[in-house]
C-alpha cells in the first residue's frame, strides 16, 4: 500500500530513522543502563521492536495502563511504574499476574503503603527540581525504611530533571543535571539500593553516574527537541491532506488540527509553508517568501509535531514507511488510564 492510499490525518513513521535512533541510543546506553519510557509512543509493537533490535528488556511508563499492556503482550521483564498511584487492587493484581518484575515510584507514606500492600518493589522518587511529584530529599530515607517495614523491596531512587532536559544550551543542561544529581545522590545515600533512575532524552548523555536513563521521546522525536541538536532524527510525522486551497485569499487548509497534535510545545510546523494558525480539525497554512505557491485540494502534505508524547495519544496507530510504501502498521494500544 502506499501511504498516500491511508485515510488522513495519520502517524506515519520512517522505519529508518526510527531504527537510526534505536542503534544511535543503544550505542552509548546498552542493555539496562536504558529503560525505554513508553509514554512517549504508547505501542507494544514498539516497545517489542526496541527489544528486538537493540536488547533492552527494563520499560517504564506513566500509567498502570501502559504496564499493564506491556505485561499482558510479554514485553519486558523489568517494568517500571515511574509515577505514583493509589490504586492498590488494581497495582496487586498487575504484580500477580505479570510475568516480570513490577517497581513503583513513591513519595509520600501513603504511596508506599500502596505499593507495599501490592507487592511491588519501590524506587523514592525524589524531586530535583521539577516542580511536581517526588519528596524532598531529606524524606527519602524516612521513606525507605517505612518501605522496608512493610516489606517492600527498596531498589533505590529515581529523579527526573524536568525542567532541564529542553534547555537549549547544552552547557545549561549539564550545570542543571548537576545540581540536580547533587540533590539525588544525598537521598540515595541515605536509601540505599543499586538503582539510580533518572533523566530523559534532552539529557541521554549526560548521566555517568546514575545506573539508568528514562528516554522515549528518543525513538519519534520531535521539532521541540530537535532544537537541542541531538543525534536522534525526526521519524514520527502526521500525514494530511489539503481539503481548502485559496490562492486568491492566500491560505490553504489541511485535515490535522488540534485534536491531532499536542500543543504545549507550539504549533506543529509544515516543510515549505508556514502555519497560520490552528483549530479543531484544521491547520491553515500560508506561503513564505520564495517558496513554493500553495498546494492543490488533495495534495498530501506532512506534518512535524512539536511534542509527541500527546500527538500519539490522539492517534491509534503507526504506519511504518520505507519512502512512501506501507510496511507494517502498529496500534497505539497503552493510551488511556
């Protein structure tokens, strides 16, 4: 099938760029010093591929549902719930029946409670900055030994730098994942354990020595992290069709618009146009100076999200392309809770 025959709006992903950024990633951070987050692309199939191809067998995810997936289709055997949760019932019965080993992130007595009457094991999430979750690093001990009493396996302790991973400047990153490892490694020395799980694609190489690195957004990428000049290339795309064209008026309209993209990041971006602006079902796109005149209704134009953890979640599959041929198509199956 080519791609041009599929109904828009689409995800359509380059099977050689998304293969570039396993082997790329894989080079420097083999085997367990990576834990792939499926956050960002939501697909077994994905998550099986990255297994297949580069090793890894340690996954985290957002969501109980995204392990639960992952569980239920055999992928991995190290899963991560790298958030908290208060869903007991359901956490014990994933712990039960998952064929790997379930860890969960806590930082509040009440969330260790959780995870200990379920049977995971626990990594403290500790904040570093990030305003968000995680417990100051003072409390991490504390925690770790409520964990212990109620019987629970501490494996160490996680921290995400949030509010580093997209600096631009990649000096900033470096002196901002320091002060914040800083802050992670006082608590892990008063929790102990031979985890350290931390970072994310902005900061993949920037993490001597922590045992681990969070990335997903690695494999798709996107604009927003394309601007850190990362070695990683761009392979997740939205196909569109032009369903307006107004030459006289100056704008065309394409089939993508905000229920298609997330847009925390900005507006997805359209090679040799630019965008105008974008509502519900449409993207209206304008010429720039010495470009190319506005594209025909019907025409087929590709569309680069700026973030894409949330424009996945808005699809539910990826179409795997070699130039404009279908090669397989995947389903976005870990959406939701």
């Amino acid at each position: 099938m080519n791609v041009h025959e599929l109904a828009t709006p689409c995800l359509v992903v380059d099977a050689a760029a998304l293969d570039h950024n396993v082997r790329t990633m894989a080079a420097v951070r083999p085997g367990r010093s990576l834990r792939p987050h499926v956050k960002a692309f939501k697909s077994t199939e994905l998550a099986r591929h990255v297994e297949s191809v580069a090793g890894h067998r340690s996954f985290c995810g957002a969501t109980l549902r995204e392990l639960e997936g992952l569980a239920a289709a055999g992928v991995g055997d190290d899963l991560l719930l790298a958030n908290e949760t208060l869903s007991t019932d359901r956490l014990r019965t994933l712990v039960r029946s998952a064929g790997a080993a379930i860890t969960v992130a806590v930082d509040s007595p009440e969330t260790v409670r959780v995870a200990a009457g379920a049977g995971a094991s626990v990594l403290v999430d500790v904040d570093v900055g990030l305003p968000r979750c995680g417990c100051v690093p003072e409390d991490a001990g504390a925690l770790a030994d409520l964990a212990r009493s109620l019987g629970a396996e501490v494996r160490g302790v996680m921290g995400y730098e949030g509010h580093v991973v997209g600096r631009t400047d990649r000096s900033a990153r470096i002196e901002g994942v320091e002060r914040s490892m800083a802050l992670l490694r006082t608590a892990h020395e008063a929790v102990g354990g031979e985890v350290v799980s931390v970072g994310g694609t902005g900061t993949w190489d920037l993490h001597e020595r922590s045992t681990e690195v969070q990335a997903g957004s690695y494999l798709l990428m996107d604009t927003h992290y394309a601007r850190l000049d990362l070695p990683f290339r761009i392979a997740l795309e939205v196909e569109a069709t032009v369903v307006s064209s107004s030459p006289l008026r100056g704008w065309a309209v394409l089939d993508a618009g905000l229920k298609s993209f997330g847009m925390d990041h900005g507006d997805p971006t359209v090679a040799d146009w630019q965008v105008f602006f974008c509502s519900d079902e449409h993207t209206t796109i304008v010429p720039v100076d010495g470009g190319p005149p506005l594209p025909p209704v019907g025409a087929r134009v590709r569309m680069r999200p700026a973030h894409v953890d949330p424009t996945v979640a808005y699809h539910e599959q990826l179409v795997l392309v070699d130039g404009e041929t279908v090669v397989d198509t995947w389903p976005v199956d870990l959406r939701n809770w």
